[in-house]
C-alpha cells in the first residue's frame, strides 16, 4: 500500500498547481525580480566609452572575461552597474565558511549559535562583501582609467563613481537574492547565476550557427557539440539524483499494551552532497582577480610589472595553468562544503537519540566514522565527477582550438538549478495538498459533532 506522501505526489497535477495560490505569488515575485536583475545589465556606469570598450572587450572574449560575462548575463560586455553580479558575495561567504571552520569563536556560532548565529555570520558575510566589492571595483576604475579610450574623461571622479556603482550593483543583488530565497522560489543566489547563463545562450547559440553557416566552423563540430552538451546533460542528471542508501533500524519498545517501533527506513546520501557550490566558488576566486589582472595588463605598466600579461595568458580558457588550478579548486570546495554540510558527529547522534542503529555498526562513535567513511569514498566520486564535467570541455578547447560556448560549469549550474527549483517547486505543492487534506479533515470532524 502507497505511503500518505506517495498518494499525494501521485495527486500532483495542473489543477493542484491551480489551486496553490501561495505559489502562484512566489513564482511571480521570482520572475519579476529576475526581470529588475536583467534590466540592470543593460545600464552602463557613467564615464565609459561604449563603443570602445566593445572593442577591448572582444579582444578578450574569449578568455577570462567572456566566461565572466556569460556568468553575469552580458553585463561585463556592456560594463554595466551589475558587472561584478554577486562574485563578491560568493568570495565572502568562502571567507565566512572557511574561518568559521578554523576560527574558534566563529565556529562556535556555526555550531552552538543557532539560528542567532547564523544570522550574525551572515551579518559577517555582507560587510565582508561590500570590502571585496570596494577593492575590486577599484582595481576594475584604476584598469579602465589606465586604458587610452575607454574612459571619456579618466580621473578620481570617475573612479570613484565606478567604486560606488559597482558595489552598489552588488550589495543591490545580494539584497535580491536574499529576498528570492525567502519569498520567491529556489535559491536566490543561485537563480541570478542561472538567469545570468541563459539570457546569453541565445546569443552564443546564433554565433555558433553563424559561424557554421559562413564556413569558418565545420557542421561536424557543431554536431559534436551539441551531441557533448546533451551527453553532458544526462550525466549531470543521473549523478545529481545518485545516492548511497544506507539502512537504518529501529528496535521495538513496549509503551503500556502496544507495541511501536521495529521499523527499518533509509539515510539517503548524495554523491554530489556539494551541489552546485564547488564550481562556483572556484571561478569566483580565478575569475575576479584574473579580469582585475586582464584590465591592469593592457594599460601602460612599469617594468617591474612585464610578467603580468604573461600570467594573465596562463589565466585563459584552455590554458594548462587555468584548468590545473580549477580543477584543484572543484576538489578541495567539494570536500570543504560537504564537511560544512554533512556532519557525521551530529548525525550519528541523532540516530541514537531517537534509537536509531545502523545493522553491524555500534551506535554513536562507531557510527559517526562508519558514515564519515562512506561520505569520503562518496565525495571522491562526487569531486571526479564534477571536475570532470566542468574539464572536459576545456580539454577539448584546448587540444582542438573550437570554442565551446556552453561549457561544463555553466551546464552543471544550469541543470542542477533548474532541478532543485522544480523540486521546490513540487514540496510546496505537496505542501499545499497536505495542508488542504488537513482543513477537509477538520470540517469532516466538525460536521460529525
């Protein structure tokens, strides 16, 4: 016989998402907050000559800065006050995680703080982003102002305004994510990442039929590719929905003259217990000090500053340097977050407080390294795997010279962002239905007394 959650998943269909009112308003306010989001990457930062920097931008397009500007939708083509996107707030929260991990009296609000301490980190966190919006940004003025013809009147005013707008733009979409997660649908951090990759697919897609069309691309790469990205697509499916069940025991207990217990359920962990994070964590770190290097090297430099165009080269798509140190990065953050994440000490815990025991395995120390030990071979899978989704299309890049303007990290966001905001998407309407069984329920009890 189906479960009380099976029967109602079962029951999932167009009219329960009709009636799910409360997620009508929530997908609304994530759309138009996504529209305000897309809206801002067209407004440029006063004092910037359009159309040259046009040109300085397509020298570089297809290194670093074309990969940033895939990630914020365009804005860093056009310079606008969202360029910067929300790299700064991830570069932070790497910070916050890391200290907090490290730090005694920070990993004591991580871990005994609750729900007051993880609002005081996350305070941490947003101060922590306006510093690293503020030097960034300048970097990106002092660059821009340095260039011959990109600036219209280059100076302390202009880098000033540059500073300002750009922070402002960030700590802008960090509010809006905030409010995406709370009162939206999905995460929101994580949707202006997606909603950045998707808006320029359009564009890459036309570029890559153009270049077919004219010659200058064999119709045998553009096959590949796409069979690549499809083939890259169902790998990221099968792996996100992976899991290691491990079985977990309840004995009986005798409460009065009944029986309870003596039920067997499942502690399901994820392959990739990660997510999305490690990637994205990785080119934050690569991607903003690489374009603050790349804006730096093509304006006048002393000679004790020669080797700067030479490292920024190494930093490029394709180049041995760039995949060596992301590859690097997507292992070391999938181990780090899954540590964050996935506790074995509290975990192991939790199943001896509610009697819970894993069959063979002695409950609480013995359980906790029992489970650390299938979390470490599991996230090994996990960190293979993704590096390899995100390297394979760098390799090919590299060895094979064809630019592939859908890479694996971007594939990797958007299929795994769009998986957990479909499932969201569904728990609310479970959400719903449960809450509407419950108010039949108590009119039916009513109507009998």
């Amino acid at each position: 016989m189906a479960s009380a959650a099976e029967q109602l998943a079962a029951n999932l269909n167009f009219d329960a998402f009709r009636k799910a009112t409360e997620l009508h308003k929530r997908i609304w306010f994530t759309l138009w907050a996504l529209i305000v989001y897309r809206l801002g990457t067209y407004i440029p930062i006063p004092g910037i000559d359009p159309a040259a920097f046009q040109q300085a931008f397509q020298g570089q397009a297809q290194g670093i800065l074309g990969m940033f500007n895939m990630f914020s939708g365009g804005a860093v083509e056009r310079m606008a006050i969202f360029a910067l996107n929300v790299m700064p707030y991830i570069s932070a929260s790497i910070i916050v995680q890391l200290l907090g991990a490290v730090y005694p009296p920070w990993e004591k609000l991580r871990k005994e703080g609750g729900e007051a301490g993880r609002k005081t980190l996350n305070q941490y966190t947003r101060y922590l982003t306006v510093v690293l919006a503020v030097f960034q940004s300048f970097g990106i003025a002092v660059g821009l102002s340095q260039s011959p013809g990109l600036v219209e009147n280059p100076g302390l005013f202009f880098i000033v305004s540059t500073v300002v707008t750009l922070t402002g733009g960030t700590m802008f979409l960090m509010w809006l994510g905030e409010q995406i997660t709370s009162r939206g649908v999905g995460n929101g951090i994580s949707l202006l990442i997606f909603a950045g990759i998707v808006a320029v697919l359009p564009q890459y897609l036309f570029q890559a039929f153009e270049l077919t069309r004219t010659g200058s691309m064999s119709a045998g790469a553009l096959i590949f590719m796409i069979l690549l990205v499809v083939a890259i697509t169902v790998g990221i499916v099968f792996m996100e929905r992976s899991q290691r069940r491990l079985l977990v025991q309840y004995p009986k207990r005798q409460v009065g003259n009944r029986m309870f217990g003596g039920d067997t359920s499942f502690l399901p962990l994820k392959i990739n217990a990660s997510g999305v994070i490690p990637p994205i964590f990785a080119s934050s770190l690569l991607l903003l000090p690489a374009t603050v290097m790349g804006f730096a090297a093509s304006a006048n430099l002393p000679p004790w500053l020669d080797w700067l165009p030479l490292a920024v080269g190494q930093l490029q798509h394709g180049q041995p340097l760039f995949m060596l140190l992301y590859g690097a990065l997507i292992v070391f953050f999938c181990f780090f977050y899954t540590s964050i994440v996935m506790n074995p000490e509290d975990t192991a815990e939790n199943l001896r407080k509610y009697g819970g025991f894993l069959p063979g395995i002695r409950p609480g120390k013995r359980t906790a390294e029992y489970i650390d030990f299938v979390m470490t071979r599991l996230t090994v899978i996990g960190a293979a795997y993704i590096t390899l989704v995100c390297l394979v299309p760098e390799a090919l890049m590299s060895f094979s010279g064809t630019q592939f303007y859908m890479g694996g990290t971007s594939l990797l966001i958007v299929v795994s962002v769009t998986m957990d905001t479909v499932a969201q998407i569904q728990s609310h309407l479970l959400a719903h239905q449960y809450e509407g069984l419950i108010k039949k329920s108590k009119l039916r009890g009513g109507g009998r007394r």
